[in-house]
C-alpha cells in the first residue's frame, strides 16, 4: 500500500529535465538496454534489485553545502572519540552495542594512533536543494554498510548507455575515493564476510583492483558458517589468529589491513567475542575501527543536538542548528511522545536496516512496551518530511517516491586532525511503500548526478 506523500517538497524541477529529454520510445528503450547490461553483467542478484534508469539530479551549486554540513558532523565525532577514556563513558548514552564495545572489547584502551575509514551518512532532504538548507542528518553508518561499490557501478552503465550526459552532469566515483583510502593502511585488505557476497562486493573487488588495491574475502572459521563455494567462488574460509601481535589470516598472510564487511547487532560480536579482541588488540589496522561504532549508536542524534557539545566540538553551540533533526532519549521525552507520537520517529541505538524504527501507531505500539529499564536504549528524533522525486526502475513503473541522501565520506584522523578528508560519492534509496527508505523494503537504488549547470 502507498504512503500519503502530498506534504512532502518535490524536485520536479532537477529530476524530470532528464526523462523530459527522451521520448516515451527512447525511454522505454534505455529501460531495456540498461536491463540487459545487468544481465550481461553476471553479478550477483542486481537483477533481484529494483535500481533507477534515471539519476537523482542535484544542483552542483548544492555539493559545497553537503560537503560543509558533512565535515563538521565528522569533526564532531573525531572529536569525541578522541576525548579521554572517563569522559567519553560518561557523554555517551550507554546502550548494548556501546557496553559491549568498551567493557568487554576495550575499545578504548586499545585506542588506534590513527583512524581511517569510511561514514555513509543517511541523510534527508527538506525542501530546495540551495545554500543555507543543508541536509538534514537521520544517521550514521560506520561498518558493513552498502552502496559505495553499487554507486560507481550504476552511474558508469548510466553513462555507458548516455556517454552525452557525460559534460553535463558531475559524478563522484565512490569506489575510487575508498581505494585511495585503502591506500593509507596499505594495498592488501582481507574483508571479511558471512557466508555470502552479492554485487556490492564483486564491484568492490574489481574497482579496487584497478586502483591497485588487492581485496580478498574471508569468512573467518570461528563464525562457523556453511555456503556453497561453487556460488561464491570469491570467498575463503580461513582460521584468523593471532602471532607477533599481527593478525594473521589462514596460515601466513598477513594483510595490511582488515575490513568488515557486515554490520555488526550485539549477537553477531558474541559469536566470536575473542577474535574480535584479538583484532582490536593487534597492531593491524582496521579500516573504519570498531571504535567508530561508539558514534554510529543512533545515540550520537541526542549529543549532535546537544548546542553544549556543538560549542566544545566545534566552536559554535549552533553550528549544526541546520542540519540536525533534534533528538532526545525516550526516558526523558516517553510522555511527551505517547501524547504528540505524529511528531517523532523512534529509534532503537542499535538498530539496522530499519527493522527497530518505528512511525505513527507503530510508534506509539512500541512505546509501551519498552520497559523501564529499557528506555534509555530508545531515542526520539524529531520526524521531518523527506523530499519527493519522480522516478521510474529497472523493476517498476513510473511514480512518485520519498527519497533519502547516502552520503560516503572517507577520512584519516591522527594527532587531533584530519589528514584526509572527502565526500566521496553518492546513492539514493527511495520508496513510496514506507516512511523507511531501504532497499530491502521494497525501495529503489538511485545514482546521484550533480548538474553543472545549475
């Protein structure tokens, strides 16, 4: 069933110049080519997906307010990460995944010198992509998340198919920037993997490889997981171990650096909880450390909106007035909820993939029955009305959608500074089935192209 969308801003305006620009017959046409380069592309399940013909057309005017609205969100986070061990426990709402992290991993006594990684940051926007309305944050995402690969891949068929958009629309190469992230750790990364790979990781492999980078991936024996090597021919099942304070992978490779490639929910730590130590122990570096999953809680929405840790962050108690949804934990706010629920989005701290946000009479079915003891692993964030854009898919007609923002930003954080910082790339998911903009819903993938001329 389609949800009410008449409320929401729609970009009309950037979006549709594209699908304008064809006939019904050129366009029906490009559906078809675009269908079969998937089909000829033998990756895993991109025919199971529902993706965009068409881009999201943003203003290049827009790109320098989601790069500034983007950075001070990271600095904030560096920042706080960075503060001593006593403090940190103390501002940062505990929470399953958080307790989890610093009492038992000890994350934070075994604090790496240097941070490098990568963010997607789900953002929204609200209204006209112009300057001084940047977009708006509704999470962050640290390890195991999705689309960095996928977005280069799309947008390069897209262009493949339309090489003339090419001098007219900007592009971010995702997979580009995060290679040359990589590079900082080194050229040879084990990722490691469940019992299964799908597209994201085929792309992933063979952008790297053309930007020097060798990826290989692992399903650690200690996960104890099964799967049929004639369907994932790329993934190894290796015993990871620890010698001369290096993590090794199997019997004697010992890559320059270690990547999740799976979001972490508490059960999936306890499966392994001493590898992981092992890991967090080890002078090998982790590309985007599990410490980082410290700020990627939905607990970091209350502390971006607290105006006291704007101020010691960043220098300023309004410095992400703009750009911060305000959010607060359920215990202090459950009445004000239960009585104004319309209002708010409820968020478990550890939740993924949508499964633990709830909206409207679901929200307000959830509240009671999260216990006492429980509320301070809910927050609320102030619910707002992410645009709307007009799109058609690979496996869908044309119709109005609710659209979100993925963000990938890559950094290098050492000595209380950036060493390296850039946005770089983007993806869209959108829906007109539910309020939660995920792909595993029912949404659609989406490439983001920015007009040069606008």
């Amino acid at each position: 069933m389609a949800i009410k969308l008449h409320h929401h801003y729609f970009e009309g305006s950037y979006f549709m110049k594209n699908c304008e620009s064809l006939a019904n017959i050129d366009r029906n046409e490009h559906k078809i080519n675009l269908w079969n380069e998937f089909v000829d592309s033998n990756l895993i399940g991109i025919t199971e997906e529902d993706c965009g013909i068409f881009p999201r057309v943003l203003p290049l005017s827009y790109l320098q307010e989601i790069k500034k609205t983007t950075y001070k969100i990271c600095l904030f986070t560096m920042k706080l990460l960075e503060l001593p061990m006593a403090e940190i426990k103390t501002i940062l709402p505990e929470g399953p995944i958080r307790d989890f992290l610093i009492h038992e991993l000890e994350v934070l006594k075994h604090r790496p010198q240097r941070l490098v990684g990568s963010f997607r940051y789900d953002m929204a926007l609200v209204g006209d992509a112009i300057k001084g309305n940047p977009p708006k944050l509704l999470e962050i995402n640290d390890i195991g998340f999705g689309g960095i690969s996928r977005s280069t891949y799309l947008q390069n068929t897209i262009f493949n198919l339309q090489p003339a958009w090419k001098k007219k629309y900007l592009t971010l190469d995702a997979s580009k920037a995060e290679s040359k992230n990589y590079l900082a750790l080194g050229d040879s990364i084990a990722r490691f993997q469940y019992d299964a790979y799908d597209w994201e990781e085929q792309t992933l492999i063979h952008e790297a490889r053309k930007n020097g980078i060798r990826i290989e991936l692992i399903s650690p024996k200690q996960l104890k997981f099964k799967w049929d090597h004639q369907d994932y021919p790329l993934m190894v099942q290796s015993n990871v171990s620890l010698k001369n304070n290096k993590i090794v992978i199997g019997k004697n490779w010992q890559p320059d650096a270690l990547q999740m490639g799976y979001s972490f929910e508490l059960k999936d730590f306890l499966r392994s909880p001493d590898m992981y130590r092992q890991i967090i122990k080890s002078n090998t570096p982790q590309y985007s450390p599990f410490i980082t999953g410290l700020v990627a809680s939905k607990s970091i929405l209350v502390l971006l909106s607290d105006p006291i840790l704007q101020r010691k962050f960043l220098g300023s108690s309004h410095s992400l007035d703009q750009a911060i949804l305000p959010a607060q934990l359920l215990k202090e706010q459950k009445e004000e909820a239960l009585k104004n629920y319309r209002k708010y989005v409820l968020k478990h701290a550890d939740g993924l993939g949508g499964e633990k946000v709830f909206f409207d009479h679901h929200l307000v079915h959830q509240l009671k029955k999260i216990t006492k003891k429980h509320e301070s692993e809910w927050i609320l964030q102030k619910r707002t009305k992410l645009n709307t854009i007009e799109l058609e898919g690979t496996l869908s007609r044309k119709r109005k959608v609710i659209a979100d923002l993925g963000v990938f930003v890559q950094y290098q954080w050492s000595k209380g500074k950036f060493q390296h910082f850039e946005v770089g790339g983007f993806i869209t998911r959108a829906t007109n089935k539910s309020y939660k903009v995920n792909v595993s819903g029912g949404g659609i993938q989406v490439p983001v192209f920015f007009d040069k001329s606008a």
